[in-house]
C-alpha cells in the first residue's frame, strides 16, 4: 500500500513524468526567449474552413471552451477562463482581472502560398476591479509572454501543430 501511494504521489507532483506515461502532451511549456504574443504559426494545404474545426477542438480536448467559432472567417474566439485552473504555478495571488484570460485564433489566408494562424492571449487588466470580463476591446491587452497565461497559449500552439500534422496540413517553420 505504501508503494502504491509513493508512486501516485510522484504521478501527482511530477507532471513530466506523467507526461512521459500517459499522455504525449508535455504539462509544463517553458516560454522561448523570443516569445512573441500573438503566436503565428504558418501552413500550407488547408483553408480556413479546414482549421477551424482543428481549432475548437484543440480548445474542447484542453478544456477551454470556445465562445465564437467562424469558419467562414477563419476565427475562434475561447470564453473567458480563470488560468489558476491551468498554470503549473501558482496564481491566485494576482488580482481576478489579470488572471482572467481569453485566446483568440484568426486565420489569415491572404498569401494562397503560406497562410498563418494567429494564437492572441487577451487579458484585461485595466476593467474596474470585481467586475466580469467584457466584450468593450477598449480593456483587452496581450498578455505579457511572461504572464501565467502565456503556457496555456504555448500549450494550445502545441497541441494545434499536432493535429494539424495527424490531419495533414503541412507546417511550414521559419
């Protein structure tokens, strides 16, 4: 019984080797040097219509849930989550409003040859304190890469190139 409760203690708290176990998604996604917000990843041999259904459900299978989902338009916009329920670290020490985070994903298939997908983390720090997220742009702001809701954004980006790849889409990386 001992053993059993070591080891599933380790599962717990080592999020690495969970990974390493059972799922193929890494739990922890350390922020590039030259971490930009919004992410651009870029492909080739789809449209919009086609990744846009890859996108909800990148969302839906990473628990975000998805508020406004255009395919016409190339656009999925998440609702509005507490990334305490996410982060590796802890955060509910920063005020409600900074933890409160919304991702948005825009097509843009201007170039045939190489489109882009855009991944913005949106937050809004500056809304009046206790209140609830709102849809007036005049508060959203990207999240700084250093934010705890940046991962979630890396772990999205990834979790889309996997899909993207299992469906076919060629990645281009720079």
């Amino acid at each position: 019984m001992l053993r059993t409760l070591s080891v599933t203690l380790l599962l717990v708290t080592t999020p690495t080797f969970q990974a390493c176990v059972g799922s193929s998604v890494p739990r922890y996604f350390p922020v590039p040097e030259d971490a930009q917000n919004p992410i651009k990843l870029e492909f080739r041999g789809a449209t919009a219509a086609d990744v846009v259904p890859l996108i909800a459900r990148v969302c839906s299978d990473a628990a975000v849930p998805t508020r406004q989902i255009d395919r016409r338009r190339g656009y999925v916009e998440t609702g509005w989550v507490d990334i305490a329920q996410f982060a590796q670290m802890r955060v509910t020490d920063l005020p409600l409003e900074e933890r409160q985070v919304m991702y948005k994903f825009e097509v843009d298939e201007s170039d045939p040859a190489a489109r882009t997908v855009e991944i913005a983390a949106i937050y809004q720090p500056l809304r009046p304190a206790g209140t609830s997220p709102t849809r007036d742009s005049r508060f959203d702001r990207l999240v700084p890469t250093e934010h705890p809701g940046y991962p979630l954004a890396l772990e999205l980006e990834f979790r889309l190139r996997r899909v993207m790849s299992e469906a076919g889409i060629v990645l281009v990386d720079k």
